[in-house]
C-alpha cells in the first residue's frame, strides 16, 4: 500500500533535519581536520589567480605554485617579523608612559563618585607595579655584599626558633601544610612546546593543504565533476566556475581593500604624531596598520579590534584628548570611505550574500570553529548561496543568505494581499505597470497568478471561505484603480485618446466566465486593456448558460469570450460554448484558458468541436487575439460586394 503524501513529505523533512544535524556535527567534532582543509583551500583561492597569471607566461604549472608559495612565504616572514619587533619596541616603552596612565586614571577618578576611591586605587597600584614593589623585610638588607654572595652560591635552610611545624598537632599550627614542587623543567618544556607546536603544526598542515591543491588543482576539478555531477556536468561545472571565482574576486578585493586600509593608517597615524605630539612621533604606528590590515579580513570584529588599539596608546601616551579625538576622526573617515566608496566599488557583486547573511555566518562559523571560522565564514557562505543558486534541493540556502532574493512580482502582491496591506500591493501593482509601460505584462505576471494562487489556497482549505472573498474583492478595486491610472498616464503621455465608453463605433465583445468569480476579474482587467479598440460587456458568473446565450444573442457582439481560470472549468466552458452556438451565434468564439497545459493540442480539439473558433492561454494573448479578430473583421467588411469564394480568400 502506498505511502499518504503528507507521510512521505514528513519523513523527507525529518531525513532532511537529520542530515544537517550530523553535518554540523561532523563539522564540529571533526574541526581539527576540516580547518586545515579549509584554510588550505581558502589560500589556494587566493593564490591561484597568480599561478594562472605565471603559467600565461609560459612558466610550468609545479615552478609557478612554487614560486608563488616562495612569495608568499617570504611576505609573511617578513609580515611576522615587523609585528614582533614592533612588539618588542611597545612593550619596553610602556613604563616610559606611567604617569599619563597613572593620571588618566586619576582624572576619570575626579569625574565619578562612586567608583572615584577604585580608580584612585587603581593608578597607585600601576604606580606600584611599574616601579616595582619593595620587598618585605627579612633582614636581608643589613647583610654585606660577600654575605649575600655566599647565600646565593650555598643556600642554607635555616628555621626560626620560634617556628613550629605545620602538621595540625597545635593550636599555633592548626592546619596540614604540605609544600608542593614545582612541575619538573622537562614537563614544563613539553606544555611550552605542545603550546607552541599546535598552530605551528596546523600551518605546516595548511601549507601542504594548499600546494597540493594548487598543484593539481585541475585534476581535483575533474574529480569532484566526476562525483558530483551525476551526469550534470554543465551545471557542476557552471556551479564550480562561479564559486571559484566569487571566492577569488573576493578574497582579492579584500586584500587590496585591507592592505590600502593599514597603508593610509599608519600614514595618518604618523602624520598626527609629527603635528600633533611633543615628540614628533605616534608610537609603534607601522604595528597598527599591519594589524589593521590583518585583523579587518575577519568580519565586523576585526575592524572595531583594530581601532580599539590606536585609540588606547593615544589615550595613555599622550596628555589630553586632543591626539585621541584626531585618531578617532582618522579611523571613521576612513571607515566611511571604505564601506561607502572602495568596498561597494572592488567587491560589487563578487559574493552575492546579503549584509544580514554576513552577520548570521559569521555567528554561526565563529560558534562552530571559533577565531578561524569568523576568518572563513563569508567564503564559506559563498559556497552554500552558489550551492543553493544551481541544486534545487538546496535553494533555501540562496533565498535565506542571497543578496539578491529571486521572489516574483506576483508573490509580493499575494503577500501584501494577506496581510491586508492594500497601500502596498497597490505600490507594487503601479511600479510594475509604470516600468513596463503594458496592462498585459502586469495581467500575465503580477494579477492573474496572484487570482489563481487565492484559488489555489482557497482549494487546498488553506483560505477560508470568507477570506478568499475578502481578496478577491481587494484585488477587484485594485484592478479597477489601475485602470484609471492607465488612462490617467495614456492621456499624460499623450500616447493615444480615450474615447468615450459608450462611442457605437467600438466593437462590441461579450465576455463571461466559465465556472468562478475571479473570471469576471480577468475580464474587467480585459476591459480595461481594451479600452481604446473594443467595448467589452461582462456577463454575471451566476448567470445560467441558456441565459447567457440569450444575453449573448441580444447584444449582437463582434466577438464572444469566455475565460477559463483553472483549476477546472473545461468541462463548463466546452458546454457554454455548445450552448452559444445552439443559439445561433455565428462569431467568433474565443476560449482564454490561461495557464500552462501539456496536452494543449486535446484541449484546443475538444473545444474546437464545442464550436470555439480560438484557444488562447495567457491575458496578452488574449487580447492580441481578439485585436487581431476584430481588425480582419474590419478589413472583410471594408471590402464591397463580396461573394463566398472572395472571402475566403482573403480570410487565407
């Protein structure tokens, strides 16, 4: 016995669900694996641009990856250098600064009350600190030089007199003391070198990562085509093509962005310090820039860290606030001329993820891998949006972290509809009509699929009743403002005149609908497209068919149209049309079934044999149809004296 759909789809989102969990554990437990293989394919993104550049020139692909490595090697080296000089040099200045600290704190401590005493304490104690704190009296100063040297070279283990043992026996002793050594030195010296040899071990590793990868990098390609593809090679390769070069183009732009970014800080900074310090210098200025330029690569973190460093030493080292204020104007123009000017400008739409995705991944990678996984999150992220954008099993992802969200026209409409939103849904509706300038492209992609959709919900019991009613009738005014702003705009362009609707030189056309209310919608949006060429009168959908053909007869109409809106009608439509045509209406009869049909040629069969004389199945077709009938009507009846034979040959 076969599965219900709605068990099937429970299970499929359940199987889903339980996928994602075991990736995000996978990711988590396995990290020590997968940040390597990460951070190596992050590094091969950014270099392979320069490996192509080199073999371009004729250089082998293994002396261009080596060469490149060499390079990038040597920057780093050179990178790492600079920071621990600089470093050295900020941490043997800092006593120099202890009395623009010590009175900084004081200040700070004359503005506030309660905390005033703290503050006060603070600085005594970072006096204490930096001058170095006596030591207690152990007699020690009354001994002479040679005594002194002969403790150090043979201590000796004198005890008080006065001193008991610390074994819990007395009450001057009432507690257990127990001296602990210290760890053994070759201990201590493997903690030290299992410290330091963790991030140097997964460098190396991501060195290796990233070679390999540079060097076979086609070979990898063609392997993960292979597997990947399940026989789809166009859209895996399409998918790895614009993945790597989002990634690339991203990676890029940032350096340059991050690098000029660290170049003009450390410019400024040295530029305040020659015009605005005592000494003519802003210290350790170059440190700040490199470790801008390093730090701003990590997301919305990096670049408050990095002014957080300037602004500290200008605050500490310098007296007033007049060196700090121009280092804090220095970093938000530059913020603002980053973020505005040059990120907008490199990056374009080199990501494509929106600034909320940025923030999200960012939690997310950051929670699952820490300081690393902020470094890789938007690359990352990237891949999930192209992922999304080519596999339609994944295009959530592209909807949820995209910047450019593919939802139609007509789903916005639908949705203002819901939440009573008429202001709005009528902003989207005139927008539409105003860049396309055609009642009939806003018919096909916005009014029409939103009528069908409240069907559909209607249907599927999701839209009461009641509700339904209420947007149909919303979408009925709607329909009826926007085609007085039609005439409204056709008379300002002056594109064409208005005539009046009851002008008898227009053609009459009858249109009445098939089997629901929202055809009469259709055909008041038909009216309102037709108003320069046809006067279209619409019969009640409540009419009964022997009276709609009566109504059809007294009217004498050029043309007969009836819409069909499915779901359903087919069967009406085909007996409204026999109904007509038993009448003795001899016109044209043509059906707007609008929609997209697979067997269109039964359809338009069986309703050819009903006495229909067209078949049509979009709103613009619809009413080229009837232009087009009514215009060789024109032309049959401008020519005098017609026999049979003559007309049907100008009707072939």
């Amino acid at each position: 016995m076969a599965q219900p759909k709605s068990d099937l789809a429970t299970i499929s989102a359940v199987a889903q669900l339980l996928a994602v969990i075991l990736t995000v554990a996978a990711l988590f437990f396995a990290r020590d694996v997968f940040i390597p293989l990460a951070l190596g394919l992050l590094l091969s993104f950014l270099l392979s641009p320069v490996v192509n550049r080199l073999q371009r020139l004729g250089i082998p692909n293994i002396m261009a990856v080596v060469a490149t490595a060499a390079l990038a090697f040597l920057m780093l080296g050179g990178l790492f250098t600079l920071l621990g000089r600089e470093l050295t040099t900020l941490v043997g200045d800092l006593p120099k600064h202890r009395e623009e600290l010590v009175t900084k704190a004081r200040s700070v401590a004359g503005l506030t009350t309660g905390v005033g005493g703290s503050l006060d304490k603070l600085a005594d104690e970072v006096t204490d600190a930096m001058e170095g704190a006596e030591e207690p009296e152990t007699g020690l100063e009354n001994q002479s030089a040679f005594e002194r040297w002969t403790d150090t070279l043979l201590p000796t283990t004198s005890k008080s007199s006065n001193s008991k043992p610390h074994d819990g026996t007395s009450a001057k002793a009432p507690l257990f003391v127990q001296e602990v050594k210290d760890d053994l030195p070759l201990a201590s010296w493997a903690t030290t070198a299992g410290t330091v040899l963790g991030p140097l071990a997964t460098a190396g590793l991501v060195s290796v990562f990233a070679l390999f990868m540079l060097i076979h990098r086609e070979d990898l390609r063609d392997r993960i085509i292979a597997v990947v593809s399940h026989g789809n090679y166009v859209t895996t390769t399409e998918a790895l093509d614009e993945a790597a070069h989002r990634i690339s183009r991203y990676l890029i732009a940032q350096t340059i962005i991050n690098t000029s970014y660290g170049f003009v800080l450390t410019m400024g900074l040295m530029v305040i310090g020659a015009t605005m310090t005592p000494g003519g210098s802003f210290p350790n200025a170059v440190l700040w820039g490199v470790l801008a330029t390093c730090l701003r690569f990590v997301p919305y973190i990096g670049p408050t860290v990095s002014a957080v460093f300037p602004l500290a030493i200008a605050l500490s080292v310098f007296p007033g606030y007049s060196v700090a204020l121009a280092v804090l104007g220095l970093i938000v123009t530059m913020e603002l001329l980053s973020n505005n000017l040059l990120e907008p400008w490199l990056y374009g739409a080199s990501t494509g993820i929106s600034a909320v995705a940025v923030i999200i991944a960012a939690v997310f990678w950051g929670w699952l891998w820490g300081p690393v996984g902020l470094l890789l999150s938007t690359p990352l992220t990237v891949c999930l949006v192209v992922l999304g954008v080519y596999v339609p099993r994944f295009k959530i992802l592209s909807t949820l972290l995209g910047e450019e969200v593919e939802i139609k026209t007509s789903m916005r409409f639908y949705q203002r509809l819901l939440a009573t939103d008429e202001h709005r849904a009528w902003e989207i509706l005139r927008d539409h009509f105003n860049e396309n300038h055609d009642l009939n492209s806003t018919g096909d992609q916005v009014l029409i699929p939103s009528l069908k959709r409240i069907r559909r919900d209607h249907d599927d019991e999701h839209l009461s009743e009641t509700d339904a009613n209420r947007l149909f009738a919303m979408a009925g005014g709607l329909i009826a403002k926007l085609r007085e702003h039609a005439e409204e705009h056709a008379n300002d362009k002056e594109q064409e005149s208005t005539p009046d609707k009851n002008t008898p030189n227009l053609p009459k056309v009858v249109g009445c609908g098939a089997h629901h209310f929202s055809e009469t919608l259709v055909l008041n949006l038909l009216r309102a497209a037709g108003r320069c060429r046809f006067d279209l009168h619409s019969i009640d959908d409540d009419t009964l068919p022997d009276d709609t053909a009566r109504q059809i007869m007294d009217h004498t109409p050029d043309v007969v149209v009836i819409v069909v809106l499915p779901k359903g009608g087919f069967v009406q439509a085909r007996y409204l049309c026999k109904t007509i045509r038993s009448t003795g209406f001899t016109g044209p009869v043509v059906i707007a079934c609008i929609g997209k049909f697979k067997s269109f040629d039964k359809l338009f069969v069986r309703f050819r044999k009903a006495g229909a004389t067209s078949m049509t199945t979009s709103f613009s077709q619809t009413h080229a149809k009837i232009h087009s009938i009514l215009k060789h009507h024109d032309a049959v009846a401008s020519i005098p004296h017609q026999t049979p034979d003559e007309f049907v040959e100008v009707t072939a």
